[in-house]
C-alpha cells in the first residue's frame, strides 16, 4: 500500500491549508481531491486516498475541519479550490482533475461538482438528499440539476423504501444536467457501505471506472 504524507500547503495570495496525500510510484494519471467523511481525515480515508495512487491517481485529501472547524458548502469550495492549484502545482492538467467523497464527503462531492468544472466527479453514499444535513449544506435535489462535472452518483437504500425514493428523486434530478450522469442505486445497502463487501468491492470498480472513462 503507497504511504500517504500529510503537510501544510501555503499559496501564494497567503491561504494556507493542511493536505495528506499519496504519489502514484509509476506513471500520474491525473490529480483527485478525496473529501473527508464527518470525522474528518480519517484512517479509512488515509486508505481510500492510498489506494487511490495505487491506482495511478496523484490523491489528496484537504483537513476541511480546519478552516473553520465545520463542513459548510462555502468551505468544501475553498478547500476544493486549494487542493485543486496544490495538484496544479504538481504538474497535473485541467482535464486530468477529479473530485471524489465517501460518505459525508460524497455530500462534499456534489456540491463542489455542481459549483466547479471539473474532468469527473464521483459521490459514494452520502446524506441529504431531500433534506439538507446541516443549515450550511444545501439540499442535493436542489443542486443536481446544476452539474458541472460529469459526476456518478453511488448510493444504498438500506432496504428501506423511503431510502429507494430518495435516491430516485436524485437521479431524476441530476438527469436534467448538461453533463453525463449516472446514479447508481444497491439495494438493502447502506449509506456506508459497510455491511455489504460485494457493494462496497463494485463501488469501488465502479469509481475506478468513471474516473477511466472521464479522465483522460
């Protein structure tokens, strides 16, 4: 498993932010922000962000939590935006960028996918569908019909058919983008994943193969 690093990132306008990252030991693929789950830079972030350079992809989580201790939408953007010229920086194109997020951090995704241009997008469960998890996180059938990015949508229902619904309503509202979207519904799984390895391995694949078809 590529080793992951984490430092401070200072910009030249004076911003400044904290990123854990992992290189790809061969050939870059391109540059991925990870966005962190509601405990912030996690271990099983640290994991997804090192098998992500695994896979080829320079990946790098910003610590949201500490711009201002919160995941508003306004500080998911500027984190985003950081990262982004971070990987820049680094040699990586524009087309070559992708945003990814677990959990909360699939929350994160959209937003920044629905706000930015991004090569690619992907959502792996996250909450607030129809009812906004927080007063500074919109509600995602409100924003999915603005994507910017092409972006995939990975969700469980729980068995649950309210569950079912909701992420129905989702795909009907991203559906009216002008970007490529999918979503993506397992059913009996939940929003984590965790209780259902097989979901959770073709999540997995299912990324991956966004990020091949859109990021290159």
């Amino acid at each position: 498993m590529t080793k992951t690093y984490t430092q401070d990132y200072h910009r030249s306008d004076g911003r400044a932010l904290r990123v854990t990252f992992a290189e790809p030991e061969n050939v870059v693929r391109g540059g991925l922000v990870v966005l962190h789950e509601a405990e912030g830079v996690t271990d099983g972030v640290r994991l997804l962000v090192s098998s992500l350079a695994d896979e080829g992809w320079l990946a790098v989580a910003p610590h949201i939590y500490e711009i201002r201790g919160r995941l508003s939408g306004e500080d998911v953007l500027t984190a985003t935006d950081i990262t982004l010229a971070w990987l820049v920086d680094r040699g990586i194109r524009g087309d070559l960028l992708g945003v990814v997020g677990f959990d909360l951090g699939g929350t994160a995704a959209l937003v920044v996918a629905s706000s930015r241009k991004l090569g690619a997008a992907v959502s792996v469960g996250g909450q607030g569908i129809s009812e906004p998890v927080s007063d500074d996180l919109p509600a995602l059938v409100d924003i999915a019909g603005r994507l910017t990015s092409p972006w995939l949508g990975i969700y469980g229902d729980a068995g649950d058919e309210a569950g079912g619904t909701e992420v129905e309503r989702l795909r009907e509202a991203a559906s009216a983008a002008d970007v490529a979207t999918n979503v993506v519904r397992y059913p009996g799984a939940n929003h984590r994943f965790d209780a259902d390895p097989g979901a959770a391995e073709e999540a997995w694949q299912r990324t991956l193969s966004w990020f091949d078809a859109h990021l290159r």
